[in-house]
C-alpha cells in the first residue's frame, strides 16, 4: 500500500509565522521611536536652552552698553563742570597745575576703558570707580580755586591799599620835590651875580710894553674891559663862567671862533653868540673886580661897541664905549 508525505496539520493553537515576525519588528520598533521622541525632546530643549542664554546675553549686553552711557554721561557731566572751573581759573598756581594734570590723566583713562567696544564687567566696575574718583578731584579743585580767588581777593585789598599808600607818598615826595625845586630855582636865581661899574676903554700898544689909552678907533690895538662883580651871600666861592657879547658898531655880534668864541642858551631858551668866555674865581659874599682884554684880528671901527655880560643864562650888566674918527682926515 503506498504512503504519501503531507505536511501535519496545524494545531489550532499553534501561532503563524506572519504574526510572530510582525510582534517582533513591532518591539524592536518601540526603542526607536522612544529614542526618536528622545532626541525630538533634547534638541526642543536645547533650542529653548540656546534662546535662554540668546536673551540672557541679550539682557547683560543691553545693561553693559546702558551701563557704559551712563557711565559716559558722568563723564561728560564731571568734564563740563571741570571745564567751567577752568575758564575761572586766571590764577595759574602751582597746585592747580598740578591737580589739572592729575585730572587730565584720569579722564583720559575713563575715556579709554569707555571706548573699549567689549569692556568687561571688571572694566567697567574700574571705570565707575575713576569716575567717582575724579568727581572728588573735581571737588577738591573746586575748593582750591575758590582758596585762590579769596587770597587773590585778599591780595587786591592789600595792594590797593599798598597803591594808594605809595600813590600818598609819591604825591608827598612830588609835592616836596616840587617845593624843593622851587628853592632851588630860587636858589640858582638868587645866585646869579651882578656886574656894575663898567669901564670899557680903548688901548694903543706903543710897543716896549707901553700902554696908551685911545678914544680914536683908527688906533685901538685891543679893547680893555672892567666891571664890579658885587658881593653875593647865596653864590657859592669858586669858580663862574661869565659871557662876553661884543656888538660892533654895525649891529652884528663879534665871533672869532679861533679865540675862543661860541653859543650859549639864555634862560628864555634863546641860543645866543657870545664872543668870549670868561672864568672868574669868585668869593662869596665878597665884591670883586674884574678886568680883561679882548683883541680882534680887523680892525676897529668908528661907532658904539656894547659889551654885554650874562651869567648863569641871565644879562647881568652892560656897557658901550664909543670910537671916534682920528686925526684931521679920520
């Protein structure tokens, strides 16, 4: 009899292979989609880390550039009223040119924390700190100033009074100056001497030490001229200068300045010729005689000669000698 191989018959109880690989793929599929969810979770929540510290250096950046305006601001602040001070400030003291670079460096090392486009915490902190610093500086130059403006006020008080004090004793000694000048003029005046008594006479030199003297001009050598100095209390003894002005018949003055003749000033400012110097060793309080030749190089003339003496710019006496024609034929 044959027999023939047929698969067994399926126990109802028995599970399809179908159905067990489906459960399988279906457990190994649920890690997945736990870690899948897993990692959905972690990025969602570093992304909402992320944005957190996004906005937290949002936030502290925001206060770092509001913090640095502020801080600018102050600065600005402390530099204006620095500033003013300054502008009256005409007193340049030592001690105020010290503070002001002592200042000047502060600001200037505010300014460069300031201007730092990053500045730290610490900076900035260091900054305000400067700040705070340089507005007592500020203050303390306050106060040195307004030290000075009162010494300076001081100061005018004492020199106005030291001014009017010297403006008193100038106005004094101006005033004395002027009464002394005033004797003194007095003085010079009262001591101008006085000439009388003149003598002017014609001399012919007969040769041999011979002598005559002559009213003819056609025979005057030389003219001899005397005259009385009278006695003076207030001329001090020694010596005086004295101006001989000889005027020809002709109205112009005598000069030879090879003897000895030149200019002198009058007491009116007048520049005047004199025609001879003379030096007179004079005594005071005493009347003297004085006696002198003068001789021109021409010849004499008919007419008046006038002789005029000045001392100490004044006309102190005169005289006139007239020459005639001589002979029967002049």
């Amino acid at each position: 009899m044959a027999f023939e191989n047929f698969p067994p018959s399926e126990s109802p109880q028995s599970t399809p292979p179908r159905e067990q690989k489906k459960d399988w793929r279906t457990l190994l599929s649920i890690p997945l989609i736990i870690a899948l969810l897993g990692t959905w979770g972690y990025i969602i929540w570093d992304k909402s880390k992320t944005k957190d510290e996004i906005q937290k250096k949002d936030v502290q950046y925001a206060s770092v550039v509001t913090e640095k305006d502020t801080l600018q601001s102050q600065l600005e602040e402390a530099t204006m009223r620095y500033d003013i001070l300054k502008t009256t400030n005409a007193k340049n003291d030592s001690t105020i040119t010290a503070k002001d670079r002592e200042i000047a460096a502060k600001k200037a090392q505010i300014q460069g924390i300031l201007s730092k486009q990053h500045a730290t915490a610490a900076e900035l902190k260091q900054a305000k700190e400067l700040i705070a610093s340089l507005n007592t500086d500020i203050a303390d130059y306050k106060v040195q100033i307004e030290t000075l403006k009162g010494e300076n006020a001081v100061l005018t008080q004492e020199k106005e009074v030291v001014t009017q004090e010297r403006n008193k004793v100038k106005q004094d000694y101006d005033s004395a100056k002027n009464v002394i000048k005033a004797r003194e003029d007095v003085i010079d005046v009262g001591s101008t001497l006085h000439a009388a008594n003149f003598s002017i006479v014609g001399i012919d030199d007969k040769g041999n030490g011979k002598e005559k003297e002559t009213t003819k001009a056609k025979k005057v050598d030389k003219i001899r001229i005397a005259f009385d100095l009278d006695e003076n209390r207030i001329a001090t003894s020694g010596p005086k200068d004295l101006y001989i002005l000889v005027t020809a018949p002709d109205g112009k003055p005598v000069s030879v300045e090879a003897l000895g003749s030149g200019v002198f000033t009058t007491r009116e400012g007048e520049q005047k010729t004199y025609t001879q110097k003379v030096s007179v060793n004079y005594n005071q309080g005493e009347k003297q005689r004085v006696s002198f030749d003068w001789k021109q190089n021409s010849p004499y003339i008919t007419g008046d000669y006038k002789i005029e003496v000045y001392h100490n710019g004044f006309k102190i006496g005169e005289g006139t000698r007239h020459f005639k024609k001589g002979g029967l034929f002049g």
